[in-house]
C-alpha cells in the first residue's frame, strides 16, 4: 500500500512539473509560420528635433511576409515624405499575449523638394498582439533632421497631428489704408500640444512681428481642416519697442497639406488689419503700391 501511494504521489508531482514546464515554454515560444503575415493599416507619429511633438499620417501600412529561415521581412511604405523602409531579416519572438520584432535595415527617402532619393541606416523595434488587432512598431532613423523616429500603430491619428507642419508661402496684407500688400518667403509653423488635443501656432516676419498662439482648435469640413484660435502678436518698425496687439487667428487646410490658408487678423492695427499666409507663387505686385503699404504701416506702428 505504501508503495502504491508513492507511486501515485510520484506520477502527481510528474504531471505538475510538466505543465510548469509547458506554461513556461508557452509565454517564451518561438512564434508558428505565419503568425504575424499579412498587411497592417495605420497611422504614423513623426518625431525629430525640430517637431518634438510630433506630425501625423493617416492610412499607413506595413507588410510582413516569412522567410524560410523563420525570420521575417517587414516593409513600412508611406504615402507621404517618409519613404520606404525595408527590413529583410527582423526578428520575432513570442512574450506572453504579443510577439515581439527587433530588426536593422533600410529606409529610402526622397530628396528635398523632389530631388535624388537617399538611403539611410535604419531600426525597427515594436510589438504586435497575437490577434493582430494591437500593433506598435517604431523606425529610428538617425541618418535624418538630427534623429527620426516614426510610430506606426493601429487606428486613426488626431487631428492636431493631421495638421502639425510647417507652412511656408506668401502673405497679402490688407487694411482700411491699403490692399494686398504681398510679402515673399513667409512661414507659419503649426505644432500639436504635448496631450495632442490643441495646437500652438507661430508667426514670425520681419514685416509683421511675431505671433505664438496657444490652444488653437482644428475640425474637419469636408475635405479640409478649419483652425480657430486667438492670441496676441508683437509688431515694431524700425527697431522700435514691440507693441502688443490682440489678434484673432483663422485658417484652412486641405486634407493632402498641398493647399493652405492662414490669416492673422489684428482689429485696432489701422481700422483693422488681416495677415494671411497662402500656399503657391506670390502674384508680383506693383513697386508704387508696396511702397504705400509700407509706409501706411510704418505711421501707424510710430503713433503718427
């Protein structure tokens, strides 16, 4: 009986070391061929430096295809300046509910203003969960604006991420002493707030001061953006004292970015004032009329 009883307690003690073993095995397994394959849609958050906030892409999309050396080959394409990075041989592995990627490859992004594509050195690390419907998968690239990183996951971006760049064009000023007065190689840069859910807006020009606006709200209309916001901006002429002036800001922008219009308006600046940056080539504009612009706006900022 005793040894009946051992024996019993022996093949217990067996069956638990088993399934310890098998629950160990099952959060640290080596994934099964295919279980991450397929096509994953997105959205990506941009990162570098200068935009530390970061900018946003809707309907992004990664590819993970096998290798028969049970690696796998990962492929991010983005619809905008980001290019295409390609890593051949990425790494999976399974942690607990996710499988984890680690890999080094490359990423191919075009030239400024269309110029040669570039190469660079570039690093995936990330996570996808194992019903794939959970994915978060991070490209560093150092190689780009002093250190890239791009942030692919699931579902859709916030608008103020949408939104978050740095608009470059031409102003037309109006005023009740002067119309369209135009000035060249003016920006307008637009960034998310750290929670994302507002944006700061800032202006800075030689002709009409400096402008840093906080807690602008953006929309959707159709196939634009609508942002909508107030503030103050500092103007001087001549070296002078900056004067402070209230200022209402209002702008669009077009879902693809291409197209844009931001206007600063600044009622008690000469019976009303409206700055408006626009994308596209600025219309030349008669010496005569600039001139009078000018000096419109010069009399009023010295109190004439």
């Amino acid at each position: 009986m005793k040894k009946t009883a051992i024996f019993k307690q022996s093949i217990v003690a067996l069956f638990a070391a088993l399934a310890i073993v098998a629950c160990s095995d099952d959060n640290n397994d080596t994934p099964s061929e295919g279980a991450i394959a397929g096509t994953y849609q997105g959205w990506t958050k941009v990162t570098f430096p200068y935009m530390p906030t970061g900018m946003g892409l809707d309907g992004e999309s990664v590819q993970i295809t096998n290798n028969s050396d049970g690696t796998v080959k990962v492929v991010y394409t983005s619809k905008g300046a980001w290019g295409t990075s390609t890593f051949n041989t990425a790494t999976v592995t399974q942690s607990g509910d996710e499988y984890v990627l680690v890999g080094l490859g490359k990423s191919t992004i075009e030239g400024h203003k269309g110029g040669k594509p570039t190469q660079y050195d570039c690093a995936l690390t990330g996570s996808i969960s194992k019903d794939k419907k959970t994915y978060n998968l991070i490209f560093t690239i150092n190689g780009v604006m002093g250190g890239t990183k791009i942030n692919f996951s699931n579902g859709s971006a916030p608008l103020t991420l949408l939104v978050a760049n740095s608009y470059k064009g031409y102003t037309t000023a109006s005023s009740k002493m002067f119309k369209d007065m135009i000035t060249k190689d003016e920006t307008v840069a637009v960034a998310a707030s750290e929670d994302a859910k507002t944006l700061t807006v800032s202006f800075k020009s030689k002709m009409w001061g400096t402008a840093s606006l906080t807690g602008v709200t953006v929309s959707v209309n159709g196939e634009e953006y609508n942002l909508n916001g107030k503030g103050t901006i500092q103007m001087a002429m001549g070296g002078g004292t900056p004067k402070d002036y209230a200022c209402v800001f209002q702008g669009t922008v077009s879902k693809d970015g291409k197209t844009y219009s931001l206007s600063f308006t600044m009622p008690a600046v000469m019976g009303g004032t409206t700055v408006t940056l626009k994308s596209g080539v600025a219309p030349e504009k008669k010496a005569a009329e600039a001139r009078a612009a000018k000096q419109a706006l010069a009399k009023f900022l010295a109190g004439e």
